[in-house]
C-alpha cells in the first residue's frame, strides 16, 4: 500500500474512533479535576496580597507564550498522543506548590503549567479534528457536523471536572466553615461588603477564613493522584493519530521548527482571526470572573467557603450538559441562534450581578446563576471551538493554538484586575467586551458566509451569438 493511499479499516471502526473521542475525555475530565478543584479555591484560600489569583495569571501569561511558541512544534516532535500525555504532568508541579504558597513557589510552577497547556489544548483539539476526517469517509458525513458533535461529547465528558473536583474540596473542607463568613462580617453588613461591593484587596482579610493545612495538605494529595492517573490513562487507552493520519501529513511535517511558529503568526494577523478577538478574550474572562471573583465575592463572602465547591458543581454540571445537547441543537439551528441566546442569558445574568445584593439566607439565588452560567459557557465553548475548526480548515494547530492564546488573555485580563477593582466595575468590563466580540462574530459570519455563497455560485455559460464562432458555447466552455 503506498503512502498516500487510505487505510482500509473495519466496519467497527467507527466504534474505535468514538472510543478515543471518550477515553481521550475522560483523561481530560481526571486531570482538570484536579486543576479546576485547586484553581476555583485561589481567590478563597490564598487570597492574601492577591497571592491565588496572582497565580492564575502566571498560569495563563505562560499559556500566551506556549501557544505562540510551542504547539506544532511540541507536537511534530512527540507526536498528539505522547504530547497530551507529557503536558499533564507539567501541571503537577503547581498542585504540589498549594502545600507552600508562596509567591516564589507558585508564580514559577504557574509558569510551568501555562506552557505545558498550549500543546495540551492543541494536540486535543487537532486529535479530534482528524477523527472527525476519518470519521467522515467512513460514515459519509460531514466531517463539520462530526467536529461538532466530538467537540460536545468532549466538553460534554470535560466539564464534569467542575463536579468531581469541587466534590473532593468541598467534603475536604468543614461543612461548618459555611457559617465563617457571616461570623467574620456582620450579617447586617454583608449587602454593604458582598457581591457588586466587595473588593479583594481590602475586604478578603476580613471576609474570607484561611483553611488548615491539613485539609490543604488531603486536597493536594488527592489531585495529584488524578493527573497521575490521567496521564496514564492518555498512555494507555487513545491510539496514535498515525492511525488515521495515512493520507494527512503530520502536523508541521517537513518544516522546520520556525516555520512552523511562522504559520501560527501569519494565521494570527488574517482579518477574520483579528475580530474574533474579542469573543475569544471575553470566553476566557467570563470564566475567570465565575471562578474567582463571583466564587469570592458572592459565595465565601457572604455564605463560606464551603460553599464553593457545591455552586461550582451546579455550574460543572450546567455546563457539561449544555454542551453535548447544543452540539445537537447546532445541527438543526446553526450557530448563530444559539449564540443569540448565549449573549442575551448572559446580559440577563450582568444585571443581576449589578443589581442583587447577597443574603446568607439565599444561597438558592447563587445555585440559579451558576446554572444559568454553565449553560452559557458551554454554547461559547462548543460553538467558537468548533467555527475555528471550520473557519480555517487544514490549519487546525494554528488555529486552535490562537483560539487557546486570547482566551488565555482573557484569563489574565481577568486575575490581574481582580484584586484592585470593585466586582461592579469587573462586571461592566464583561458586559462591553461581550457585546463588542459578538458584534465582530457577527461581521465573520457574514463574511464567511458571503466568500462561500461566491465560491459555489455555477459560472454563467457564454450566450449563442448568432454568425460568430461560437464552438466554445457547444463544448460548454
């Protein structure tokens, strides 16, 4: 069989391509339970000098220069497999940093994961774009629609992360720390230091109670048992790409390393690139905000920090859901009703935020939001991934390397300015970015839209002119 001819596989081969799909998810929702547990607790357990959300944005100022940088490169080298295998273990080292948080431990292993999740993403994402290539010319579907669907499956499967995880902080942590907030501030008080109000950088001291080193000491060691065994399962249970690759090259086969990070910044300046910006930025903000700022100042502030874990479940959960049915719901709707009903839930939640002042005897009020929440996420998720995908097809590593990058900004943007600003102006900041990146979404679709309906217009045949040549008429040229 020559190198540029297919693989012959079985009739049961498609079963084994969905198998990958869900081991590879599985292996994702293990290791970022372990993250997304410890990751949601740093604006509540180590809010001191801002020291949690500090990190946070080492994590992601390290994933801006890995998804420039490292990507193709990393996987051309180890190949998608081996790369998503090795790049969980680079996030151990800052689980492990918890049991000392220091500035001096922290920053530097925040850095470390940061650049170990460019190919972690990427291998993902470009895994599963080929998958829905091999998928394709088996089951004659349209590779887009399976892009889709394995996108909803995987965020389907991933975002239970949020449940398993913020379970084992919230039963490692005393149920009676939920009374701490309200014994730490004044019930009379809560209105005027909670929520819309509440500043970290002046009001985490008082309002928010450190935790026991020991409880500390069980969270991390438990974590580190999943990203363990996440890399692992990687190891064991997903198949090379090369398996379904025989007619694709490798990613980045035959360039050299700069020529690789070359496609990447070319694709990072083309004009549709440039207006998704801005939705790209607000997805990563928006999630940033609901872990830190929203955890921090409407959840520990004014019920307790053992109340985290359990709203950041209802919002795993939320989401995980909400991405495998609007997979589905896209087939029939397309993206752009689902968007619309993204920006209009979240502009709903936004005024909430600015106009409901937190109850420690309405906890059921911060349960709703997180669901609303999750079901949002999970559409800007599923949905901007997958145009990505579709938007710049045969680039997927570029592509999905840059989608990773600015919603890496937008996490940063959101941890740098938690500590100093009010959850009010926090809120706004949201609010605009979001209205402003669907409006460029909007002009992409449109213009996307557009180049496609002039690619696939039939040529117009030249009129029969009567006492001229008109051979090229007979011949349908």
């Amino acid at each position: 069989m020559s190198k540029d001819q297919d693989i012959e596989f079985k009739p049961g081969e498609t079963w084994r391509i969905l198998k990958n799909v869900v081991v590879i998810s599985i292996a994702f929702m293990v290791h970022f339970t372990a993250y997304s547990g410890a990751a949601n607790l740093q604006s509540s357990i180590n809010a001191e000098e801002g020291l949690g959300t500090a990190s946070l944005a080492a994590v992601y100022a390290g994933l801006i220069c890995s998804n420039i940088f490292l990507p193709a490169v990393v996987i051309k080298w180890l190949g998608t497999k081996w790369a998503i295998a090795l790049s969980i273990i680079t996030y151990m080292p800052y689980i492990a940093a918890q049991l000392r948080p220091r500035f001096y431990t922290m920053i530097p292993t925040g850095l470390i994961m940061g650049l170990g999740g460019g190919p972690l993403w990427c291998a993902k994402c470009t895994y599963l774009s080929v998958l829905s290539e091999a998928h394709s010319k088996l089951s004659n579907i349209s590779a887009e629609a399976l892009l889709v669907r394995f996108l909803g499956l995987f965020f389907m499967i991933f975002q239970m992360n949020q449940v398993w995880g913020n379970l084992i902080s919230s039963l490692v942590i005393s149920s009676g720390d939920n009374l701490a907030a309200v014994t730490a501030v004044n019930a009379t008080m809560i209105p005027k230091v909670c929520g819309r109000n509440f500043l970290p950088s002046t009001d985490a001291g008082e309002a928010l109670q450190q935790q026991p080193p020991e409880k500390i000491q069980m969270i991390v060691a438990i974590y580190l048992a999943c990203m363990a065994g996440a890399a692992l399962i990687v190891a064991v249970g997903v198949d090379s790409m090369k398996r379904y690759k025989s007619s694709r090259s490798e990613p980045g086969s035959g360039r050299a390393g700069l020529a690789l990070l070359v496609v990447t910044l070319k694709l990072l300046v083309e004009p549709h690139q440039l207006m998704l910006v801005i939705i790209n930025v607000f997805v990563g903000m928006q999630q940033a905000f609901f872990g830190a700022d929203f955890t921090a100042a409407f959840v520990s502030c004014s019920i307790g920090t053992g109340t985290v874990g359990f709203v950041m479940m209802a919002y795993g959960l939320s989401d995980a859901i909400g991405c495998v049915v609007t997979g589905y719901v896209s087939k029939v709707t397309g993206r752009l009703p689902l968007i619309c009903v993204a920006l209009v839930a979240h502009c709903c939640l936004f005024v909430s935020l600015l106009t409901w002042s937190p109850q420690a005897n309405q906890t059921y009020v911060v349960y709703v939001i997180a669901v609303i929440w999750g079901l949002c996420d999970s559409i800007w998720l599923v949905q901007i991934n997958a145009y990505y995908g579709i938007l710049f097809p045969g680039r997927e590593e570029a592509a999905f390397s840059n989608f990773r990058l600015w919603e890496s900004v937008g996490y940063i943007i959101a941890y740098i300015i938690s500590p100093y600003f009010r959850t009010s102006t926090k809120t706004y900041v949201l609010f605009v970015s979001m209205i402003v990146g669907v409006l460029f979404y909007f002009v992409v679709e449109y213009r996307d839209r557009k180049s496609k309906k002039i690619e696939e217009k039939p040529l117009t045949p030249p009129k029969y002119v009567s006492g001229l040549d008109n051979t090229a008429y007979q011949k349908g040229e």
